[in-house]
C-alpha cells in the first residue's frame, strides 16, 4: 500500500518552520479565516494562488477550477461567491487565468469528449463571438494568449453579474472584483485593468471585452 511517505514529511518540515517563524501562527489559524481576497483560478498545477502572490494560509480563500470559469450553473462556484462575499466579507475577488492555458486551448481545438466538453463549450462560446477578431491573429500562440485574457473578462463579468455580488453593492460593501493573466513562463501576473467595483461600472465590461479582442499582443 502507497501511503506517500514523502509528502507528510514535507508538510512537517513545512509546519515546522512556519512555527519556528511564529510559534503562535497556527493556533490563531485555527481560530478563525478572515482573507481579505477571493481567487477564482485555473486548476493548473503550475498556478498555486497563495505562493503567486506571496501569501500565507488565511489569508485568500480560493475556487480552482478547469479553464477558470464562472458559470452561472456551476453550485460549486457560486457557492464560493456566496460564502467569501456574505460570510467572510471579502474585500477583493481576483478572477485569474494563465497563458498557455489547457483548457482555453482544447476549447479552440472544437469539440470533445465526455464532460469536459460541455464544460468547455463555454469558452467555445466566446471564441465564436470573437471568432473574427481572434482568427486575425495569425500566431496561433498569441491567438490562444488573447482567447486566455477575453475569458478571464468574461468572468469577471459573470462574477459581477451574481447575486452575491450586486447585493452587496446595493448594500454599499465591497467587494472589487479584478481580471488577471499570469504568465508561467516568468512567474508574473498580468493586470488586465478590468476592475469593477459597481453595478454602473460593470456596464462597461462588454465594450471593454470587444475594445480589448481588437488588440494585438
């Protein structure tokens, strides 16, 4: 029987020398969680949310999921929208993809198998509504790099577009909510200057989004 011997002397060394740090860190972790941030990120491995950003347990709560999607069916997803924003009173929801993405890729590739494919038949959704604009680009690389930052602003849009979060600004609370791109091939994260903090500002994301397929990157 497999126990992965290796990874639970990892997480002791780990323990250990965060308590060495601040012997007191997990005793008032495990007292209460009040991240300031929410991350809705890809599952991909090489994307860890707290180390991109240099944070400490507590400190983000995070929804990972295939191709970073936010899809108004998906209990899961709101579920987490819905716990960061009404109990925890997160301040900032941060919708992160990455370039080279798997997902956005087999999306562009066209139809699959199994349920992963009606998954991605949301991205194949934007891919047709921008097909012009994107089948300009004639580096198949940057056209997959530009499809990763169109889907990243759509779901920012689906974010603002929840419940959870057109009451809370009705309510004159936060949270922000935030586009991000990050690059695995340097480790550095890409603002895509699409944050939304309103009702009257998320307006704005559908001709941000159609600006934003006419660029070149």
């Amino acid at each position: 029987m497999r126990t992965l011997k290796h990874l639970f002397d990892n997480n002791r060394r780990w323990a250990e020398a965060l308590r060495e740090r601040d012997p007191e860190f997990f005793s008032r972790l495990a007292n209460q969680q009040s991240p300031k941030y929410l991350w809705i990120g890809c599952s991909d491995s090489r994307v860890p949310a707290t180390q991109v950003v240099d944070l400490l347990p507590g400190e983000m709560f995070v929804h990972r999921n295939v191709a970073n999607l936010v899809v108004h069916s998906d209990i899961n997803c709101l579920s987490v929208i819905q716990f960061a924003v009404e109990i925890l009173k997160v301040e900032e929801i941060i919708v992160c993809g990455h370039y080279g993405c798997g997902g956005v890729k087999a999306a562009m590739g066209g139809p699959g198998d199994g349920v992963l494919d009606g998954w991605l038949q949301h991205i194949r959704d934007t891919y047709a509504q921008h097909r012009k604009e994107l089948d300009a680009v004639s580096d198949q690389r940057l056209r997959l790099d530009l499809l990763c930052e169109i889907n990243v602003m759509e779901q920012v849009w689906n974010v603002s577009q929840t419940t959870y979060v057109q009451n809370a600004w009705k309510d004159g609370r936060e949270p922000n909510v935030h586009g991000w791109v990050y690059d695995i091939s340097d480790g550095i994260l890409k603002d895509l200057d699409i944050t939304v903090s309103s009702s009257e500002e998320a307006l704005a994301i559908r001709r941000k989004i159609k600006n934003h397929a006419g660029v070149r990157l």
